[in-house]
C-alpha cells in the first residue's frame, strides 16, 4: 500500500469517525458483523491496497444498510473533507502541483484541478482519469473501490462526489454541478462522473 493509499484510508476513517461518532461506527461495523477495528486508522503494514479496498467498500456498505439513502449526505461531507485531508497532507510534489494549479487562470484550473484530485483518488496512475467531453469535463474511475461488486439500484460513489466537488470548489471558489452519470454499482463498468463547465 502507498503512503497515498495509506493517507486516504486513514483520512477516510478519521473523518468519518468524527462525522457519525466513533462508538456509532463501531457499533454499525459489528451489526454488519465487520470488526470494530475497521474503525480505527492502523498502521501503514496493517493492510495491503487489496485489504484497504475491500475493507472501505466493506465500512460502505455498512452505512448504507444502517442510514439507507440517508448516508448520502454524510458521504458527501466525508468527500469534500477527505480532498481537504488529502491536500493538507500531501507531499511536497502534491503541494507543489497544488500551487500550480491556484496559479493558472481561472479558466484552466478546473481541469488541473480534477487531474490533482484524480491523482489522490488512484491508487496507480491511470486508475482514475479526466476527459473532455464536449464542453464538459468527465472524470472515470476503473478502479472504483466503493463500488465494485456492489449492487445498487442508484450511483453510490458519494465519497468520490463530493471530493470532486471540493476539489473545484477549492479552485475556483464556487460550487460546480457534478453528477455521477455511470455507476459500477449499478452493471456499468466504470463509475463516470460529468462536470458541467458553466
């Protein structure tokens, strides 16, 4: 597992700890007869990115049996923090890409701003990408931890949403719409998200 990786899935857990309560998750954990432990960030030798995957969409599922839709709120804020965590905690190539992308003009930062939030959200290059579509932008994610080997009637990558969504926030200083248009969770084989550029 990356120290990438790693700083997600804690960021990940702390964050959500601290949004539903740390005796609530571990009590949800045990009902969907997963160890409370999951609810604690461990140590970087504690899990591979195979573990780490399986173990978020895990604590996902969870939620969403425990909340029902209703999760899809908290999902959000935990996205648009853990962008926040993930920027604050990246490395010095991270900072440096960062402050690049608040220089460029306004025009161009949306597009930077989703590679550098692609970059945080794969754990291997070319697992979350960004493509023009049109006059829109797209963001596709193989990977798809939380979704994959789900199965949902509704898009459910609400975490990826709204760290999207923080991400342009953060660069041009206002809300985007963001829709996830392609869900795995839902038979689709990516999970696609289109920005609409305004």
């Amino acid at each position: 597992m990356t120290s990438r990786q790693q700083r997600f899935y804690n960021g990940f857990v702390d964050i959500l700890a601290s949004e539903v309560g740390l005796e609530t998750l571990k009590l949800l954990l045990e009902k969907a007869a997963l160890s409370p432990d999951l609810a604690q960030p461990g140590p970087a030798s504690r899990f591979d990115g195979e573990t780490a995957a399986r173990d978020y969409a895990a604590i996902q599922r969870a939620l969403r049996a425990y909340y029902g839709r209703g999760i899809r709120g908290i999902l959000l804020r935990v996205g648009r923090l853990l962008f926040v965590h993930m920027l604050q905690t990246a490395g010095l190539p991270g900072k440096v890409r960062a402050s690049l992308v608040k220089a460029l003009p306004l025009v161009l930062r949306r597009r930077q701003a989703l590679e550098l939030a692609a970059s945080f959200l794969g754990a291997r290059p070319g697992d979350v990408t960004v493509h023009t579509l049109d006059l829109d932008l797209l963001v596709v994610d193989y990977a798809s931890p939380g979704a994959k080997g789900q199965t949902e009637q509704y898009a459910m990558c609400f975490i990826t949403l709204g760290f999207l969504q923080e991400a342009l926030f953060w660069a041009i200083g206002r809300e985007q719409d963001v829709d996830e248009i392609h869900c795995c969770a839902t038979g689709h084989e990516t999970c696609e998200f289109k920005i609409m550029v305004s």
